[in-house]
C-alpha cells in the first residue's frame, strides 16, 4: 500500500483548487461509455465537481495568500493487494472496498494530528475521486527509452484514490497541516497546536488494509522492510534481512555483499515505491515544505509586537 502526501516545491495549492479539480476529472471527460465516476467524502453523499472547488475554496478563513489551501492525498494499493480485493469482491465490489478504505484512511489522518476537536474524518473537509488508470509521464524509465510515449496510459490494473483535503477543518476554524511536526515545549503545547507523523500515517494506511480485509501480508511487502533497506543503517539493513531470510527459509539474503549491491544501485525493494509517481507531477506541484505551525509563529510574532511596543515608551 502506497500512500502519499504530495510535497513538491513548486506550489499551487495556494489559491484555488479548481485547476487540480478538472485535471482529476480527465478520466470522465475520456471515458465516454461509462457512467461518470463522482466525487465521494465519507458518508456525506456524492458530489459533482464544481461542488468539490468551491466548497474547498470557501474554507480559507484567515488563511493569507501564500498560505497552503489545501492538500493532495494519494492512495495507491499494489498490485497484489489490488488483485486480492477483486478475487474477494469482484471488480465492482473492489472499487466500492477501496472507497470504503479510504474514508477509513482519512480517519487515520484525522487522529495523527493528536489535536482537540480533529478526532476523525468527520471533523475534516475532504473529497476523494476513484481513478482506474495511470498515465507515462516524462519521468518514467519507458518514455526516456523512448519505448512509451508521455501521456499513454499504463497497462494492468491502476485502481487509486486521489484525495483533496481542505488544511482547514469541516467548521473553518482549525488549521490542520500534514508538515506540522512540532512537538511544543511540552505534552500540553504540542496536543494544543496539533502534530502529525507522517511516517505513522503511511504505515496506519498498511495496518488497517490488512485489518479490514484480512489480507496476509509478506514481510518483502511491508512498508517497514521497504523503508529499512532504503533508509535504514547497515545494521538495521542487516537485521532486517535477517529476519527476512528466518520467515522465508533463505539464508543468502542476509549476505552483506547483497546489501551493498542493493544500496549502490539504488534499488527499492518490491512494489512499495512502484506507484511513488503521482501522475499529477506534470501538472500540479503541491508544496507543504514551508508549512509550519503558524499558529504557533503568529504567536511568538505578537509577543514581539508587543514587547517591542513596551521597549519604544
């Protein structure tokens, strides 16, 4: 399971959303013979897009130009997990699965904030799209042998979902952001500004497909193995390897040399990074480097606003 907060550094989610909207739409205006796939949020009911926009755009109170408006969400099961859901709940049903996996995910999402008044995907503003292809783009390893045009559709089954995340909450009066890391001067500041883990997030979105489905996962599959042999030390590479070889009986992936190999190449191990391209990255580059607590700095601007004012009297 892939799940990703998108975060490059050139933003345009910080004006109005209308734009990733109709991109997210493409499937609809392509897919002439089929019903047009709407937009869902929860069990609010079915929207269409010019609902999405305009009640993600209105949600922006005290939210200055340059702040982020809003966040892009993107949650890609593999193939297996994709295969698995069909052959327990055929094509349709899996589609309706997966939608029901991620109001659940938002859920998950709600909670990492660790914040009051933020306990669950009801308290946010938030709309999800299902989308059943994926698209080459210019950073694919096909279209730069020149074996895939840029813009042609990827064989296989590409079922995701695209999540648009409104950074204010459902009532417009708590900023919510997933590049909020700060953990405040104590446990009292930081569950009063609100936190997010983003790793936890990603790694929830595993625990919960399994929970929900019953889905067995192989060692080789899980995020924690993915994100060992890429970010890992040596020794935890090691260990890692180690406990892998003790589950499937082979001795030889524990050989250093292996290691290195893997690591010099640049490797990534089974299909955990397979869906990292968004699809979207051509179009839109949606930034949350610079979103930091800004409640927390308004703060700490007013107090020096006001000590200033004390020190000129």
């Amino acid at each position: 399971m892939f799940i990703n907060i998108s975060d490059k550094k050139e933003a345009q989610n910080k004006g109005s959303s209308a734009a990733l909207v109709h991109y997210l739409e493409k499937e609809n205006r392509t897919a002439t013979k089929q019903k047009p796939e709407k937009w869902f949020s929860g069990n609010k009911g079915l929207f269409d897009p010019h609902q999405v926009y305009r009640m993600i755009d209105c949600n922006i109170a005290k939210l200055g130009k340059n702040d982020a408006k809003f966040f892009l969400i993107n949650i890609s099961p593999s193939k297996k997990e994709i295969a698995f859901l069909q052959q327990r709940f055929g094509r349709d049903g899996a589609q309706l699965q997966l939608k029901n996996f991620a109001t659940r995910v938002m859920d998950e999402y709600a909670k990492n904030f660790k914040r009051e008044g933020i306990s669950g995907q009801k308290d946010l503003l938030w709309f999800a799209k299902l989308e059943r292809h994926r698209y080459y783009s210019h950073n694919d390893a096909e279209v730069k042998r020149g074996e895939r045009q840029r813009g042609e559709r990827k064989q296989g089954e590409q079922m995701h979902i695209q999540v648009i995340v409104s950074r204010k909450d459902i009532t417009n009066r708590i900023k919510v952001s997933p590049q909020n890391t700060s953990r405040g001067k104590n446990q009292e500041h930081s569950k009063k500004m609100g936190q997010f883990d983003r790793l936890a997030f990603k790694q929830s979105g595993e625990r919960l497909f399994d929970e929900m489905f019953g889905f067995e996962r192989l060692p080789e599959d899980s995020m924690a193995y993915a994100n060992t042999l890429k970010n890992g030390t040596l020794s935890e590479r090691e260990e890692m390897l180690s406990q892998f070889a003790v589950s499937t009986g082979n001795a030889s992936a524990v050989e250093p040399s292996g290691i290195a190999n893997e690591v010099s190449l640049g490797q990534e191990p089974a299909e955990h990074f397979e869906h990292a391209e968004l699809g979207l990255i051509d179009y839109f580059s949606i930034d949350i480097s610079d979103d930091i607590d800004d409640e927390a700095i308004l703060g700490r601007n007013r107090h020096r606003k006001k000590k200033a004012r004390t020190n000129t009297r």
